[in-house]
C-alpha cells in the first residue's frame, strides 16, 4: 500500500525541489555563470550592455540590417537603436506571416542619473546632485562606493565616455549618510520618508583649487579635473547622459559558489541568456529575434523603450529585406513571445509577505508567470492557458527546470514586464524569467542553476517550429 501511495503522488504530485538534485552538467553551469560575471562587470548602463552585445554579435557573423540589401534562411542581423536597445534575428526558412519566435528583456536597471545642472560646493565640499532611476529602497544607496558611467556631448558634437570607479586605481564615490548618533528623528520616521531624495546628493571632491579663500574653489578644482581629462566645461553637464552605480564587482557566493551576487541582475539575469541562446542558433526553421529593451524600469516608454515604434521599423526593415508581403499584423497574430524578466524570489527572512504554494524558489529552475501586475491583476497581460500548455509541453519534452509563481500574496505590491507591450500587438506571450533574491537592490542574488536553465530553455524555444493554435 505504501508504494502504490508512493507511486500515485510521484505520478499526480507536481514537483517542486532545487534542481541541483538531479543536475548532470556542474562543470556547464558554473562554466556559463563565469561568462555572465564577466558581463554583469563590463556592463553596468545599458550603453554597456549594448556596446558588449554588438561585440559578441560582430564576432557570431552578425551584421547591421542597415548593411545588408537583402536576407534569405539563415541570415544573422541587428538593429542598435540610439545606443542603448538592440533587436537581433535569424532568418527562418518559414514565411514571416506564420510569425516569429521572440524573446524579449531589458537592460536598464535602477541608478542614479545626473540632474542637468549637478555640480555645486557647499562648506568646501563638491556635490553632483542626482534623480533616481526606477524603484529603488532609498537607504540602500548611501554610503556604498559608487562608480560613474556615460557620455558627454560636447558643444562641437564630440562624444566623450566616461568610466570612473570600475578599476581599482580609480577613485570612487559615495553619498554620505547620517551618523546613528544624530538620527534618532530620522529613525522615528516611516522608512519611504526617513531619506529625502533631494539629499542624495554625491560627494565627489574637499580639495581646493588654490590656497586663496574663494567662494566655489573645491568645486573648480573638480572641474578642473574632469576638463584636464576628458576636455568638458560645466556647461556640457546639460547634454550628458551620467550614472552613478554601485561600484561592487559581480561575484560568486557561498561556500558552493551556487550564486551569483552582482548589481543589474534585473534585468541582466535573462538578457544574457536571452543574446548568448540565439548565438547558438543555425537552420531555424521560424524566425527567432531577441529584444534588449531599454527603460522597462520607468514604463518602457521614449524612444529606445518597448513602446516605441522603432520596433516596427526593425520588423518593417526585415520585412522589406526578405520581400514579405504578409501584414504586420498577421505576422504579430502568429508570434510566440517569451517575456524574459526577473521575479521575487522567496526569502525566508520574510515569510510573511509570501505565499508558499505560489512562489518562486532559487534553484528550481525558469519562472513561467501567467500574470504580474498588482492587487487585481491590474496591468497585466494575462497570458491564455493554451499558449501556457504549449510552452510548457516544449520544456517538459527538453527537461528544462520551471517552476510557476506569483510575486507576493496579493496586495502587498506587484510589478510589471515589457510583456503586455508586445501583447497589445496582438503576439502571444508569457512571462518566463528567473528569480531574484533582493532585487532592486545595489545587489542582487541569483542561482547559478537557473541562470543556466535560461540558456537551455530559451535555446529550446528558438528552435522551435511548431506553430501555436488555440
């Protein structure tokens, strides 16, 4: 009677255990994830990510659409969009309007950017005043060594980069918080109105110009500097695009070296996969395209967002370029889009916000999300179960990990992808991402064994040739 009850709940019970159990390929995982360290290092900004992309792609036989006069069946091609989104694809063997296999992340993440007019000295010391990016736990971001990253456009148009902290000879910077002596009013506060985020405010330089007492001389000495170096006046603050990040280098954690802990996981953490599974890709039968979106963390809106119509600019390129003449929305009705964003991973010190049975779990594999959104589902896209069904039966048949979840017990936040964006053109399209432990945070947590389990399931779903039908 026991092994009959044994049998029946290994036949009926749906598994949910650490894939570490019964994973074969060790030495592939931590292969890969020594790989995407070394992303998350040199890719901090979106401009990062692409410039770092562009060269794997360059390296894969890739070639810029706009260089390229016409495409046939295994064709590799890419679209950068204004520095800081990319579009990737390969040619299929099967006409456009049965659609493309599209997998979408993003790859901007919270920061702190540069108001226009940042520079100021107050009591001889030098400050750049800045405006958050994206959701941020404000107390997060003090007193932590930052970096700084981005480019001036100079009056004459000249482009200059910049990348101070990142090298251990460089100096770093920091905002300097309140000593616990003198924060018993702070401490009283609500933790969303402890920190005013009009004083974060980056320290960047004490040392005077000259040994004259003159009004702004830190200040000028500061400028002094950046002008010696990189050739800039105050003035070319107003045309600069500056981030300040953590300055913590991605590392492996844990005595197992299971994880990853690193700045940017979200949304690095499935971009990654999502660029290096397509590099691996030749005699696709439907078209496969990666998206790297940029402003996901601030409603995927401007130009290099995923609301953006340069997206149908790359679609019209390879349409024009492969003399299709199916509509755009007949190809878009016949699309399978994997959403590729984080989730909230369980953290045990915090139970209570979880609800076990509905929960992602490090180590267990893909997210597949039916919904995200917030308290009623609002802002979601609300994936139908027969396309669920039909992902899910490509993993399975691969043996690619997933597992399926919320974010939280209902109410007590929520959040949102690019997925609805691209389901508002008619694709089908689901969430299926990886978890993070503290996401947001200047450092993120990730397993090894998913971020790899990206990598295979996203091959899969490339290669797919199936069409869906409900």
């Amino acid at each position: 009677m026991e092994e009959k009850t044994k049998m029946l709940k290994e036949k009926l019970f749906r598994k949910s255990e650490s894939g570490w159990y019964t994973s074969p390929n060790l030495d592939e995982i931590f292969d890969y994830a020594e790989g995407y360290i070394d992303f998350l290092n040199h890719s901090k900004t979106e401009r990062e990510a692409v410039k770092y992309f562009k060269q794997k792609l360059d390296e894969n036989g890739f070639k810029d659409i706009c260089d390229v006069t016409s495409l046939a069946p295994g064709d590799k091609v890419y679209y950068i969009n204004h520095h800081k989104n990319i579009y990737a694809a390969i040619i299929g063997s099967e006409d456009f309007k049965e659609g493309f296999n599209i997998i979408g992340a993003h790859i901007d993440s919270p920061r702190l950017d540069l108001k226009p007019n940042p520079l100021y000295e107050d009591t001889s010391l030098a400050m750049l005043k800045t405006h958050y990016y994206g959701g941020i736990k404000k107390y997060q971001w003090l007193n932590i060594p930052l970096s700084m990253h981005g480019v001036f456009i100079k009056k004459d148009g000249e482009k200059v980069e910049v990348n101070i902290g990142e090298d251990e000879n460089d100096p770093i910077f920091t905002i300097a918080d309140l000593l616990p002596h003198l924060s018993n009013w702070q401490e009283k506060k609500k933790l969303s109105e402890a920190i005013d985020p009009e004083k974060f405010n980056i320290l960047v330089g004490s040392m005077p110009y000259t040994t004259e007492d003159e009004k702004d001389n830190v200040k000028l000495n500061v400028l002094s500097i950046l002008n010696k170096k990189y050739g800039i006046v105050e003035r070319d603050f107003v045309s600069s695009e500056i981030e300040f990040v953590p300055a913590f280098k991605a590392r492996s954690l844990g005595f197992d070296r299971s994880m990853v802990a690193g700045y940017g996981q979200d949304d690095k953490a499935c971009a990654y996969p999502s660029l290096t599974a397509l590099l691996k890709q030749e005699n696709l039968t439907r078209t496969s395209i990666c998206i790297l979106a940029d402003k996901e963390e601030v409603g995927s809106m401007g130009n290099t967002g995923m609301s953006s119509h340069n997206f149908e600019y790359f679609i019209q390129k390879l349409m024009e370029k492969t003399n299709t003449k199916a509509s755009i929305h007949e190809i878009y009705k016949n699309t399978l889009v994997l959403s590729a964003d984080v989730t909230a991973a369980y953290n045990p010190n915090y139970q209570d916000i979880y609800e076990k049975n509905n929960e992602s779990y490090l180590g267990h594999g893909l997210s597949l999300i039916k919904y995200t959104g917030s308290a009623s589902k609002g802002g979601a896209s609300d994936a139908n179960a027969e396309y669920i069904g039909f992902v899910r039966k490509m993993f399975e048949e691969k043996n690619i990990a997933y597992q399926n979840s919320e974010m939280g017990k209902i109410g007590v936040g929520g959040g949102g992808t690019i997925a609805y964006i691209l389901a508002d053109r008619g694709m089908n399209v689901v969430d299926c991402g990886i978890s993070l432990l503290s996401m947001h945070s200047p450092y993120e947590i990730t397993s090894k064994f998913d971020l790899y389990n990206a990598y295979l399931g996203y091959q899969t779903f490339y290669q797919n040739a199936e069409t869906f039908k409900d």
